[in-house]
C-alpha cells in the first residue's frame, strides 16, 4: 500500500506563497528586460558629423578673438642686446619655472584691466581691448622701436582656457595652446563624451561683454562645421546633457537593486512568518 506523503500545513503555505511571489517577481524581471531593451543605445546616437556621404567638404567660417578685460597677455621683447630688452619684459631667471605652471600664468604676465589698457613697462599704458592677438603685437612692436632698434615682439594669449562639465569622461578646465580650437577638440581634452551623454544638444555658454550667450549645437550634423561656435573662444563653458536612453540605464540599475533587495526582504519575512 503507497503511503501518501504529507507535508505540514504550514510548509505548504510556505511552498505556495514562495511560488507566488517568484511568479510575480519573474513578470516584474521580464519587463524590466524589456525595459532595457528599449532603452539600448544605437550608432544614430553616438555617431558624430553623420552623413551617408564617403566624401563631405564643408567650407569652415574661421572667426577672430579680440581681447577684453581681464584677458592675460604674454608679452616678449627680444633684441641683439639682451640687457636692453629686458627692461620691457616681465620675466626673469627666477621667475621662469613659474610659467610652467598654468595656474600662474597671470604673474608673469599682462592683465587687461576694466578699461581695456595694459601697462608696458617702459612704454606706459596702451589700450589692446578689442584688439587681436595679431592686432596688439603690431602695436607694441611701433611702441618698442622707438627704443630699440631690429627688436622682435611676440604677444600671445595665455588665458585660453575651456571648462566641459557634464557627461564626459574628464570633466574640468582644460588650457589651449594654440590660437583656436574646435569643440571637438576641447571634448577630446576632456576624454571624450560618455556613451550615455547626449550629442544633438550640446550647450555652449560664451561671455560677450556683460552677457552670457548660451547656444546649442548637435553634433550629430556635419553643419556644425560652419557654426559660428565650432571654433572655441577663451573661457567658453561646453555641457553636456545626459541622454533619456543613459538616464533609462542608470534607473533600471537603481530599480532592479531595489526590488531584489524587497525581493529578499519578502522571502525572509515569510520564511519566519511560516
């Protein structure tokens, strides 16, 4: 005769409830997986300048910075006679190893002030606000000759920095030294965009005089090349915004953390329950 095998009442319970729930949490698995998938990044998203073009030429508009205040200029004067030339130039041995340092750049250098005017040495103030770099170097060299004969000025921008915040691998401050750069130039500096961030809204935040202009560029179109923003001026700000697929991703991390912590916390409570 086969005995039937009986299980307490409390066990079955037990038994049952679990199966329960793992039918309601296996559903809820299921749509978060479902959930993921739609929320998957393609190469329409993060490809840059697309175009089904093999070869794509694109007439560039250049554009020219001219100073304003509170700019740092790096002023040289150099001649046969260095001895004389060093009466117009600021650095000195001592202070040489000070310019390696970008964050110092302003003590070994010429400040634009309020007005728009510099303080040579020697020569007195000159007005360079709204000048180019190209601009104030013709200036000071008419001013220098009138004491030195055959010298050679170079000026150059040491102020030109670009600051990326938002959704890049490095965000921060980075220094140009160059005499332009282009944003994606400044997005490489910064490590490059992450696979979450945005790319056809780009926010570029540019100073001009007392307002602050903010515009925004999709990197997605080659006509991005012929915006007036492409090439970069001293202290613009780049963010970047995180895309609905990347916010999607990191709320399904934090969602599917929470339910198997409830998960857990249900099996538990019904395991001493029973």
């Amino acid at each position: 005769m086969n005995k039937a095998l009986i299980f307490p009442l409390d066990y079955k319970s037990f038994i049952q409830s679990s199966t329960e729930i793992y039918s309601k949490m296996n559903k809820l698995f299921l749509f978060l997986i479902v959930l993921s998938l739609s929320s998957c990044y393609s190469s329409k998203e993060l490809n840059y300048i697309q175009t089904a073009q093999n070869s794509l030429t694109i007439p560039i508009i250049p554009t020219e910075y001219r100073v304003q205040p509170n700019d740092v200029l790096s002023i040289k004067v150099q001649s046969k006679d260095p001895e004389q030339s060093s009466f117009f130039n600021i650095t000195t041995v001592e202070n040489r190893n000070i310019e390696a340092n970008p964050a110092s750049l302003f003590l070994t250098g010429y400040t634009v002030d309020t007005d728009g005017m510099i303080n040579l040495a020697i020569v007195g103030e000159l007005k360079v606000s709204d000048l180019t770099v190209e601009e104030i170097r013709d200036k000071v060299q008419l001013e220098i000759d009138k004491y030195l004969v055959n010298a050679m000025v170079s000026v150059k921008l040491t102020s030109f920095k670009i600051s990326v915040l938002g959704d890049v691998r490095n965000p921060g401050t980075n220094y140009i030294y160059n005499t332009q750069a282009t944003i994606f130039e400044a997005l490489s500096a910064a490590g490059d965009l992450n696979i979450s961030a945005k790319r056809n809204n780009i926010k570029v935040i540019r100073q001009e005089g007392d307002k602050s202009k903010v515009v925004s560029l999709d990197l997605t179109d080659p006509a991005i090349i012929q915006s007036p923003y492409y090439f970069l001026k001293p202290n613009d700000v780049l963010y970047v915004d995180k895309s609905k697929s990347g916010i999607a991703q990191s709320n399904l991390s934090v969602f599917s953390l929470i339910l198997s912590a409830i998960t857990t916390t249900i099996l538990v409570l019904n395991f001493t329950s029973n």
